[in-house]
C-alpha cells in the first residue's frame, strides 16, 4: 500500500457500501492501489482499517495498516489471481516442515514428535492428507491423494481467508500448520512456538543471534496478526 505523503482527511469511518462495507476519509471512499473500491463484506474488517486510518498522524505510515494492507492485497491479488495464490500455497504440502524430522540427538527428535506428530494426526483425520516423513533434508514425495486433499483445503478458503492462510503457511514454512490455525485447531502462539522448535533448540544449545531473533520477533507478530484477521471475518 501506497500510503499518502501527508494526512489529508479528518475523519475516518466504516460505511455500508457498494460491494460491502467500505472505508470513508471523509466522504471520499477509500480504493486499493490498483483503483479498486475498498470494500470487504464485514463490517468488522472495514471498522478495523478505518480505525488505522483515523489513528494516523500527519506523516501516515503504513507499517501500522496491517489491516487495510491485507484487505488491498485479498483485492488487488488474491482475488483476481485466486488459482496463483491457493497453486501457491498447496505447493507447501510438498514440503511441509513437520515432516523433515531430525535424525538427532534424541532430545530434538522427541521434540518434534511431541509437537509435530499431533497435527499430522489431526490433518489425516481432519483433512484427509495422510502425510510421510523423513529425516534430515532429503526431499520426502507425499502421496498424490494426500497433496489433493490439501490443496482442496486451500481452495475452500474465499480470497480475503487466502490471504491470511498465505501468510500464516508461509512464515511458518508448514500447510499443515497454517491450516490448523485457520480451523481454530491450535492457537497461533502456539503453532508459532512448534514452527520453530528447531531454531529454539540450536539458540538453547549455542545462543542466541540477536539480529536474527529480532527477525523472527518480526514475523511472529504478522504470523499472529494473520490469525487475528482470521477473527475479524468470522464477527
């Protein structure tokens, strides 16, 4: 998103409007940075970017719209180019992480299987997606019919859910994971904490990188901020 060099409106407001509910700066509505109407068929997604909106200051920063950013992106891209998107997405069960297992030392193994062997059990049983795993990084090739039913998953999903469901799959490296958190089925701090058991286990072992655990500070906050616009589509 483009944002405006300086603050133009004095107000901010969630509308009934053509196509949904929009976002009015004033009496202007507010359009994606294609043209498009900015519109979302929930009122609590559009009351949440007007109040990003309202909350600017003369120098608006769009590091603080993740939600009108969201919404531009399900407009702007997910929608138009949906078949791209879920391809996407899907392609993760391909490779998902929760199944390259470590092959030591025993304390990571029982780690992983601890966190990661239950949302396996819950995608078969739940999603149809009966998936294999293997050790270290050699590629590991999933059943055709387990990769079907998850990419159907992906598919059930409207392109505003896509959007979110693109960010939760990709910072976390794992489909399975990412859909589990859209179903409700784990917490989003939670499936946060699984996707990185590896990383917290070497940081116990050796320590931690200061810059790279500041990077990973920044994508758990979009990967719980993507849960929390899940929320918004369900009000």
């Amino acid at each position: 998103m483009k944002a405006p060099a300086r603050k133009f409106w004095t107000r901010a407001e969630a509308r009934e409007g053509e196509g949904g509910w929009i976002v009015a700066l004033d009496d202007r509505p507010l359009r994606t940075p294609l043209g498009v109407p900015f519109a979302a068929p929930w009122r609590a997604v559009a009351e949440a970017a007007a109040a990003e909106w309202e909350a600017q200051s003369e120098a608006p920063d769009p590091q603080t719209m993740p939600v009108t950013r969201t919404v531009n992106t399900a407009i702007d891209r997910a929608g138009p180019e949906y078949d791209v998107v879920a391809d996407m997405i899907a392609a993760y069960g391909e490779s998902d992480l929760l199944c390259y297992r470590a092959p030591g030392p025993g304390s990571l193994v029982a780690r992983q299987a601890e966190g990661w062997d239950p949302l396996l059990a819950w995608a078969e049983g739940t999603l149809g997606a009966r998936l294999i795993c293997g050790e270290g990084v050699v590629p590991v090739s999933q059943p055709p019919e387990a990769l079907a039913a998850l990419s159907a998953a992906v598919r059930r999903r409207g392109s505003f859910e896509l959007t979110a469901l693109h960010d939760l799959v990709v910072l976390s490296g794992a489909l399975v994971l990412g859909r589990a958190v859209a179903e409700g089925a784990v917490a989003a701090e939670d499936a946060w904490r699984l996707s990185r058991i590896d990383e917290d286990f070497q940081a116990e072992r050796w320590g931690e990188d200061a810059e790279a655990a500041a990077a990973a500070e920044r994508r758990r906050g979009d990967f719980l901020f993507a849960r929390r616009f899940l929320s918004l589509l369900s009000q």
